[in-house]
C-alpha cells in the first residue's frame, strides 16, 4: 500500500497482508475516554491499532503485528477535532459593520438598521454556487489545518426554499472533496428574510410546511437549528420548527439565550435536542433541564469576545449538573469571524474559565455528543472513527495554551493520512 507519511512520521515495518492495517506505537494516547481515570484519559507509552478506517484496538502492551507500523516518536495522539457550531457558507463580509460597532452600535440596533444577518442573506443570494463554494473551502481548509477533522455547516443565509437548500449541497459537495466529516444543520427560522417584513409567522410557515419537508426528502440536513430570540424568532414560532421538525425525523438544537432570557434551552430540552448554543443569560436553575433531555450546552467565546459580551454562561452550574459542555468557533461573518477553533479553546479558557481538560474535551468528546456522533467520534476507543491528530508537545494543556504555538504534526481521517 502507498501511503504518503509526514516527515517526522515514517513506517518502521511494513509486512505481509491478511492483518491489521496499521499501527502506530511509541505514542501517548489523549484517549478522552470517560471510562479511563486519570486526567484527559492519558495511556502514556501506548500503541493504537487501525482498521478499515476504524480504532481496532489500544493499550500499552503487547501491541498486535500490523501490515504498516509507525512509530510516534514519543508524540502525543488526540481524537480528531470537532468544530459543532459553523456557519462556514455565506457570501460577502461584514467587516463595514465592525467598524460601526466598535463607534459603539449594538447588535440590535445593526440588525434593526437593516445589517446584520440581513446583509449578509443579501450577499449569499446574489453569489454563484462558485463563489460561495471557494470561499468557504479557504475557511474549512483553516480549521482543517488545526486538526479539525468534523465539521458542523449550517444552511441561514438563504432564508428561501431555492438557497437554504443550495447552500446545504455546497456542504454536502465540501464533504466528498475534503478529508472531514461535515454535520448538515439547517437554520432556515435564523433571520427574517427582507420578503416577509412584518410577517414573521407567513415565513415560519414556509420553513415548516415547504423547506424543511425539502431538505428532509433529499437527505440535505442531519439537524434543525432555530434562533429564538427578540431579533430571530418567538418560542412559539420555535416550537412550530421543532415540531415540524420531529414530524420528518430529524433532531433539534437552538441558538438560544444569547442577548437575552425567552426559554429557549427549556423548550429546546423538551425535545430532547442536541444541544443549546451560546447560552449566556440561561439562568443557573434553568440548567437540570438539560441534564435531563442529555442535551449539551454549546460555548460560543468567540461570539462572546466579537460582542465584548460581558453576561457570562452558567458555567458552575454547568458543571454541578453534570452537563457536557462543548466549546466551537460559531465561524459567521457577523459575531464571530473566527476560522479557528483553537483560538476559541483558548478563549473558552480564559474567558469563560474552563480548564484545559473541559475545553479540549469541548472540541472532541462533548463535541461529537453535540452532533449526535457520540458514539463514533470524539475519544479514542475500540471501534470508534480512527480520526487522529499528533502533537509535538509535552502535556495536553498545551493544545489549550497559547494560541497557535503548536500545530499538528500528522492528521489521520477514517485511518488515512491526510
Ligand atoms: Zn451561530
């Protein structure tokens, strides 16, 4: 077999067939596995067989004979990253309306002046399949390079039948060209299209009765996305999606409790959803409702830093209730133009206090739970997806620290290297 190694990484043995693909010894494992004690799940000294794109086995002895056998030179192994919260397709920039709110406007007071989202929809109608598509892959490839190796898109700069689904098979089109996994999301209740001015019920009907239908019989979106909120939509037009939403089979999750407290995590729970994404003016007693439906809680720094937001998540209570918190860039032109999912482990650090251990598992085990990929990706286990990343560092918490001191040093996706 040709397999092409990065410099540091070179096959010490290739052997016969009829047996394990590879392995990969002399390595520290960051397996991330709930079920290993021990900080960050760490199997110093370890080796990790693969298989037909899956982790066939771990341990740190008696490694099994494998066709390739690599040696990890003493690096450390992470599950591959998970990027759960992405808006990566849309047309234009907004950087004219950074410039108005760092003069002091307020995200409302954009959004009401006709910026915001609404320019941005603007921009993603009026751009090719082309353009929408390189641009977004000059994103991806950023994360990509991080170690990214899943990626959530979602659809909400159309905010028509003929362009949420547009953007969706853009995605879907990114997946089968790049090494990575994406996660389909469809967020038509994101923003009030300019034709519905006024008539925000008349646009929910069309997202329940025409577009989610659409989406659910082409096979365009693995989740429905809602922002419930005073600038997006009612709990009431939310219940409507979500319950159109289950009639086709397809889960929920909401952008929820950014600006403002309406009960958008209590309704999304009540659908047992995905998850709950940004979340800063949920209240702490709130939070045993998410507990409850094993929704997970999605921190958004980077939307946080962007809005100099200073109303910070629940985060003690997060972590009393037991709920999974998980850490993505929100990569929008808006709130949050941050190609990096790094910089928000960083910023999920030192804004909103997380250790290390919680942010890095926010990026991979809480993240893939958030995509309802919880059983395939996000630790390294027996079985589950052989997506890999190496590091050349000396303890876990230095993928936290920093930012952009240390890169991967090889990416494995489904057991190729990428
Ligand atoms: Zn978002």
């Amino acid at each position: 077999m040709s397999i092409i190694f990065p410099l540091a990484v070179r096959p010490v043995t290739v052997k016969g067939r009829n047996m394990l693909e590879q392995l990969i010894e002399n390595v520290h494992l960051i397996t991330l596995d709930p079920e290993r004690e021990g900080a960050y799940g760490v199997l110093e000294n370890a080796w990790v067989s693969l298989h037909e794109g899956k982790i066939h086995s771990l341990g740190q002895s008696q490694a099994p004979e494998a066709e390739v056998t690599v040696d990890g030179q003493g690096q450390f192994i992470s599950p591959g990253l998970v990027d759960c919260h992405n808006h990566l397709i849309w047309g234009g920039n907004r950087a004219e309306e950074f410039e108005w709110r760092l003069q002091g406007r307020s995200y409302q007071e954009i959004a009401q002046a006709g910026g915001g989202i609404a320019s941005t929809v603007k921009a993603t109608r009026e751009a090719s399949d082309e353009v929408l598509y390189q641009a977004a892959a000059e994103r991806l490839q950023a994360l990509l390079e991080e170690g990214v190796t899943t990626v959530e898109v979602k659809s909400g700069y159309g905010l028509s039948l003929e362009h949420e689904l547009r953007v969706l098979r853009i995605a879907k089109q990114l997946a089968k060209v790049f090494p990575v996994h994406i996660s389909t999301t469809l967020l038509a209740a994101h923003a009030l299209p300019p034709e519905f001015n006024g008539e925000s019920d008349a646009y929910i009907d069309l997202v329940c009765q025409e577009i989610i239908p659409a989406a659910a019989r082409e096979g365009l979106a693995d989740c429905v996305d809602v922002f419930c909120e005073g600038v997006g939509f009612s709990p009431e037009q939310c219940r409507r999606v979500f319950e159109s939403a289950q009639a086709h089979s397809l889960p929920v999750k909401g952008h929820v409790e950014q600006l403002s407290d309406l009960g958008g995590a209590k309704l999304v729970a009540e659908f047992n959803g995905w998850s709950v994404d940004h979340i800063e003016y949920l209240q702490a007693e709130d939070v045993p409702h998410l507990t409850s439906s094993g929704t997970v809680a999605v921190l958004l720094p980077g939307a946080f830093y962007s809005l100099k937001e200073t109303q910070m998540p629940p985060i003690q209570a997060l972590r009393e209730a037991a709920v999974p918190m998980a850490v993505a860039t929100d990569l929008n032109p808006g709130t949050s133009p941050l190609a990096s999912l790094r910089l928000a482990m960083n910023q999920a650090c030192v804004l909103f206090g997380l250790t290390p251990e919680e942010s890095l598992r926010g990026v991979s085990q809480y993240a893939a739970q958030a995509l309802g990929l919880g059983e395939q990706k996000g630790i390294l286990r027996e079985g589950f997806d052989a997506d890999l990343v190496m590091w050349n560092i000396s303890h876990p918490s230095e993928l936290s620290y920093g930012f952009n001191l240390v890169k991967p040093s090889a990416i494995l996706r489904n057991g190729v290297w990428v």
